[in-house]
C-alpha cells in the first residue's frame, strides 16, 4: 500500500490514466458511455474505500477491476438483456486489445488512443473533441467553449458519437503506420486543443499544457516526414518558451520581459520549425502558426515585434484556416498596422459565434480605447473578464484594457 493520501492518488490517476482506462473499458463493445459510467463509479468507490483501507499498490489496474466489475453486474442484469443484443454481450467478454500494445511503435498509450478515436467511421466534426474528453479528460462544457458552441449542443455531439462508436461497433484497433497520416490532422487538432485549454498552466511541464507539447513531439518523431507535425511540435515550444510559471499575475504578451523568456526552448522551437519546412510546398495551418509564435520570439533578439511579418503570417493563415480565433488575432493585428477602425471592421464581421469567444471581446476592449471609446470598451472589458477560464487572466482584464497581441 503506499503512504500518499487517497485523494491524491486518485486525482493523479485520473489526469495520467482516464483515457487508456476508458479505451479499455469500451474496447470490447464500443459503449464509451458505460465505460465513462462505470469508471466514474469506481472513482466514488475509490475514494470511499481507499482512505479507510489503504491505497492499492496498482491503482489503476484497482479501478479497471471495479469498473469490469460493474459493467458484467450490468450485462447480467435482466433489463440490459432486454435492452442489448445477445452478440454484444458476447463481444464484452473479448480481451482489450491494448494490453499488448507495442510500446516502440506508439510510445505513449495515450497517443495510441487518440489515433483510435480518430478513425474514419467518426464524424469528422466530432473526433477531435472526443480526444478532447475521453482519452485527455476535459469536460464537455470546457471543450464547447473552446469550439465556441454552447455547452448543451457539444455534449449533444459528443453523446451521439458514443452511442455511433457503440451501435455501429467501431472496433478500438490501433492503426497500423500506414493508416496514421489519414488519422494525423484531428490528431494535431485534439493536442492543440488540450495546449490551449490549459492556458494557465502552460509553464509547468507536468501540467496538461506541458503533457500537450509532448505528445507533439512524441507524434512528430513517432511518423518522422510529417511537416505539421513538426510545426505542431514547434508552435507549443515556442509558445511554452514565453510561458509563466502557474500562480504568476498574467501580462499581456506586449508587456512581457523578453529577457526572462526561455532561450532554450526558443531554440528547440526553432529546430523543429525548419523540420516542418518543405520547399515547394505551400506551408500548413500550424506552420504558419508556428511562424507567428517565432516573430514574437525573435524579440527576444531585437527588442522590436515585426507587425508587418505578423500580418502577412495572418492573411495567409486565415486564407486556409479561417477559425474565429484566426480571424481575432488578424484583427487585432491589423489594428496595430493599420488603424482601430478597420480592426474593429474586422470583427464586427464575424458571425453570431464571436459572442462567446472570450479574446473577441478582450481585442475590442483595446481596440475601442484607442479610439477614445472608454465606455464602450469597458463593457466589452468586462464580458472578456467574465468569459476568462485563468484566474489571473480575469483579474488583469478586470482592472487593465491590454494592448491587442
């Protein structure tokens, strides 16, 4: 038994090993709701248990036991066999498949499951936050407002995957290498996500935002030639590379000391961004994101921002990828090199969606101050303070408009 408290081993479980728990669970019918169910319930028993009888030696392999438990207790009972077919009951008595997993072909079990969870059969809408809460735990209400889409409709989304991936009996099988690239961009999509998501901790390396970056790195060297890979595996060490540690006041990226940027990971990011380049080949989403990470770092050498670089990155970002945070940072941008006016232009030409974006309203705060606008940027201050998920990022807004980035 070990010393630690139960709850501490609890939440560490849970944050290292939900998903491969959950993958196992589904493995042999693809009912990824009774395996979130069932291993929610092992948790509430865990923690009911543990303080009183010691924590096991295996936590996890505790929890899958408790879980299995519950789900035969389930498949026994009379009403599920009114409600499942026979041949489903029979599947669940099938080994888990990623048990034997070769760890030299996928060496983090979690990236082996987000490639499951990206298989074709899934609506492509639907994969990456599926990543996004079964294999990296987030919560729905959490992943919706990173989609800017309301909480209700994103757990609307991802139920009906769930009950797709059972009723239609998407097997949980690793890709073979050859079936990685196809599976690669919601991949790329679900990391990023898991970065942006854990914003306020992005300088503690054991932290969601510091698991994110290597599982980028992990997925670059793992297929080798892939260049958004690699310019994935860039944008987060750049990004990290002008991270504070958790627990700081949050400064804005244009009141940051470059000096107490870290060198070290701006040249790591920097390495792998020439790993993403492809002469000839018209550079990717997270190349140009990537690129627009290393302007800001290149600051760090010349104490200067060169906007007009940012603006060109910008253009030809939202040229291939147009998603409401693109089009944000281009308009704020823009407001820097051309004037508020057109800034502002910029967003009031975005859809309804805007509304629910908290750097929407954070950019048109600043923008509207450089305007004169006082009052009206103090009431969109106000929404970006009420929609930021960082303490501190909410604390800041509440008493300072910053400089669009």
């Amino acid at each position: 038994m070990t010393a630690e408290p139960a709850i501490v081993v609890a939440e560490r479980t849970a944050r290292e090993s939900y998903g491969r728990l959950v993958a196992l669970l589904a493995a042999p019918t693809g009912d990824l709701q009774l395996a979130e169910d069932t291993l929610a319930q092992a948790f509430e028993q865990a923690l009911t248990t543990w303080p009183r009888d010691g924590v096991p030696d295996n936590p996890e392999g505790w929890l899958l036991t408790v879980a299995r438990n519950r789900q035969r207790d389930l498949w026994k009972s009379a009403a599920h066999r009114r409600s499942v077919a026979p041949e489903a009951e029979r599947d669940a008595r099938v080994v888990a498949p990623f048990d034997d997993l070769d760890p030299d072909r996928i060496p983090d079990r979690r990236l082996a499951l987000l490639f499951v969870c990206a298989h074709p059969a899934i609506a492509a809408h639907v994969r990456t936050p599926l990543m996004l809460q079964t294999v990296l735990g987030f919560d729905s209400a959490v992943i919706a407002r990173l989609f800017a889409v309301p909480a209700g409709t994103m757990q609307q989304r991802l139920v009906r995957a769930k009950r797709r991936i059972r009723d239609v009996h998407i097997p949980f099988v690793v890709p073979g290498r050859q079936a990685m690239p196809e599976r690669l961009p919601p991949v790329l999509e679900a990391v990023y996500g898991c970065y942006a998501l854990a914003w306020p901790d992005r300088g503690d390396v054991t932290s969601p935002a510091g698991e994110a970056r290597y599982l980028a790195v992990t997925t670059a060297g793992l297929l080798g030639d892939e260049p958004e890979a690699w310019a994935l595996a860039a944008l987060l060490t750049l990004a990290s590379a002008r991270a504070t540690t958790p627990g700081q006041r949050y400064l804005p990226l244009a009141d940051q000391d470059p000096a107490t940027w870290d060198r070290r990971l701006i040249a790591e990011g920097e390495s792998y961004l020439r790993r993403a380049e492809r002469p000839g080949r018209a550079p990717g989403r997270f190349q140009l994101e990537a690129a627009i990470q290393a302007v800001h770092c290149h600051r760090a050498r010349t104490g200067d921002t060169d906007w007009q670089a940012l603006r060109t990155l910008y253009t030809a970002l939202v040229a291939i990828a147009p998603t409401l945070g693109s089009l944000v940072a281009r308009a704020a941008v823009v407001g820097r090199t051309d004037s508020p006016e057109q800034g502002l232009a910029l967003l009031n030409a975005l859809p309804p969606e805007r509304e629910r974006l908290q750097p929407y309203h954070a950019t048109r705060a600043a923008l509207l101050a450089r305007l004169g606008r006082d009052m009206d940027a103090a009431q969109a201050r106000a929404v970006a303070a009420r929609l930021a998920d960082d303490p501190a990022a909410r604390a800041f807004l509440q008493r300072h408009i910053p400089e669009p980035d």
